[in-house]
C-alpha cells in the first residue's frame, strides 16, 4: 500500500479525535500548550498504537471485536458525554470546568475514538502493509489533527460561556453514536 493511500486513511482515522479535540479545547479554553500536547500526544498513541495492535492480533480477534466494538465506543463516548453534560447543568458560572485530561478520562476518550484504528490494522495484517511506518504516518496526523482542534475550540470556548461542558458532552455522545450507526449500516 503506497504512502498516500496510508495517509488519506489517517485522515480519516482522526475525524473522531479531531471532534473529540475539539471538545477539549472548548470545555477547557484556558489550556496551555504543555496540556494540549499531552492530550494530542495519548490520543495519537493509542491511534497509532491500536493500529498496530490490530496488525499483529490479526484475524484472532476480528470477529470477537467487530461484533462489539460500535457498542463499546457507544458506551464509553456515551457514559463520559452524558456525564460532561450534566456536570454542565449542574455548574455554576463561576465554577471552573472539571479537568478533562484527568488520566482515566483521556484514556477512556482515547479508546473510544481508536477502536476504528484497531480494525484498521487488522485489514493492514491481511494486505501486508508495513506497520510500522503506517503506525507512524496514523499516530502524526492525529497529533496534528488534535493540535489543531485544541487550538479551534479554545477560540470557541472563549466565546461560549459557562455552557461549553455541554457542548463538549454533546459531541462527545454524537461521535459515539455515529461510530455505533456506521457499523449499524455497514
């Protein structure tokens, strides 16, 4: 598989993670660079990682996986949006918005929006792509795509008010439901 092949499916590989970016940047519009570069950074090895992942546990798990994996993402994006959502009625105007890049939740956000990389690798194993390269090129284009969203929905934080961890649990509930109705409709 040549490179740019490899790098449109990256692209499409970091849709989620660039919504779920996004939702940081607009629940914590006061984050600094060294935050924003944590988050991109887990978010970009675990799409990277579970890519790779996917390569080497090949068909042994596909089946198991892709039978459940929609209704995984569903439940993780899910619980953590609808939680980000009522911690935003809840919140007053001068109370700070809780910190998302508490370990747990980043990696909980990092797995839901990575399952898709997972399959993905899986595909890699049976097309005998070079993984390591791929792992790379997938994993730096999320970083990128996460940087970016970061910095879009800071801007739009600023903007918003006291309501943004609502948004925030929006988007994160639509991204697991349109993760859970892709696979629905495949």
């Amino acid at each position: 598989m040549d490179y740019f092949t490899i790098l449109a499916i990256a692209l499409g590989l970091s849709f989620d993670t660039f919504a779920v970016s996004l939702s940081y940047g607009v629940v914590r519009n006061g984050i600094l660079f060294k935050q924003a570069s944590l988050v991109a950074i887990v978010l970009a090895f675990f799409q990277g990682g579970l890519t790779i992942a996917g390569f080497f546990l090949g068909s042994f798990v596909s089946g198991l996986l892709k039978a459940t994996d929609h209704w995984i993402a569903l439940g993780l994006l899910g619980f953590l949006g609808l939680k980000m959502i009522l911690e935003g009625f809840k919140r007053n105007e001068n109370e700070e918005t809780r910190d998302l890049s508490k370990a747990y939740i980043l990696v909980t956000m990092a797995l839901g929006t990575s399952i898709d990389a997972f399959a993905v690798g899986i595909s890699f194993a049976l097309l005998s792509v070079e993984i390591w390269s791929a792992g790379l090129i997938i994993g730096f284009v999320t970083f990128l795509a996460s940087m970016t969203a970061i910095r879009i929905g800071k801007s739009a934080g600023e903007r918003l008010g006291n309501k943004v961890e609502i948004l925030g649990g929006i988007i994160l509930v639509a991204i697991g439901i349109k993760i859970f109705l892709e696979h629905l409709l495949v």
